[in-house]
C-alpha cells in the first residue's frame, strides 16, 4: 500500500470496495459471469488494448504521457504500459472479491496519480475499455443473453474505476460507515 500503516490502509481499501460491491450488486454471480467471458475475451485483449491506446494516442493531453522529453513517442515505455492494460485485463477476467484484488486496483491508481495522469482520463479510459468490452460481448453473444455479462462487466469495471479514483481523493482511503 501506500503508507507506513499498510494493515489499517490494506483493510481500508477492502471495507471501500466490499461496502460498494454490495451496494451496486456485485457479488458471486457476478464473478462468475465475469470470469465465463475469459474465452470469448481473452483471445481479443490485443485488440482491445491496441483500440484504448491508439485512442489515448490521438489527443495530445494524453499522448503526453507517452513521450519522450523532445516529445516523440516513447516505443519502449508505450509497449510497457500496454502490458500493464494486457495484465489488468487479465487480472479483471479473473477476478476476486479479495484484498489483492482491491490492493491491486487501488495501487494502480496511486501509480496513475504520481505520474500525474488526471483523474478525468482514467475515467475516460474506463469508458473505452467498458464499450470496447461491451461491444465484444453483444457482438458474440446473441439477444438478450449478452445482457448478464454485459451488466456484471459495467458493475464491475464501476467497482475498478472508484478504487483506481481513490487515491485522487485524499492520500489514504476514507471509509464511512
């Protein structure tokens, strides 16, 4: 975590993501959903993250954070970071509704904050990612039976998008009860 307390901070994160799991109507059934989509998903995460990038790539307020000082595209580092949206995604088709898993996301935010990413852009990316995903579903999945998945995926890429948010908030997660 982010502080010298990373149990309270750890538990923290936990509390906030199960508090909205809950309240938003994410739980087991939604996980399996989820992680049933992996098959159809899984084989098209090039596809999907090279559609995110090459998006963020188009508008110069977001093509800064993949350049080099002289303001060239930055090959090396733009490979990274699509690995690290590869690995999300993957980590997303398994996912858990456990501290790693909140961990995860909530840590991914603290790196996107330091660097200076603005909030409005994680959200921005989210909404890419989410239509890139509810496309591939509706297109795959025939009528009305995509609708489950698709919700589930909305719901949780809505639990993703508060922990990654978090750390804009305040410097440790605050939890209310």
């Amino acid at each position: 975590m982010d502080s010298g307390n990373d149990a309270h901070a750890s538990q923290r994160v936990m509390e906030r993501f199960l508090r909205l799991a809950d309240f938003i109507g994410f739980g087991e059934h939604e996980v399996r959903l989820v992680r049933e989509s992996r098959n159809l998903l899984s084989p098209l995460a090039p596809a999907i993250v090279a559609a995110v990038y090459d998006h963020l790539l188009r508008y110069p307020e977001t093509a800064r954070f993949f350049t080099d000082a002289a303001g060239r595209s930055d090959e090396v580092f733009l490979a990274k970071r699509k690995e690290t949206l590869s690995e999300w995604l993957e980590v997303s088709l398994d996912v858990r509704l456990d501290a790693p898993f909140a961990e995860y996301l909530y840590r991914v935010g603290v790196a996107h904050r330091r660097a200076g990413v603005p909030a409005q852009y994680l959200t921005g990316t989210i909404g890419l990612a989410q239509a890139a995903i509810v496309d591939l579903l509706a297109g795959a999945i025939h009528g009305d039976a995509s609708l489950p998945a698709i919700e589930a995926w909305s719901k949780l890429l809505i639990l993703q998008l508060d922990l990654l948010l978090a750390p804009y908030e305040v410097e440790s997660v605050q939890v209310t009860t």
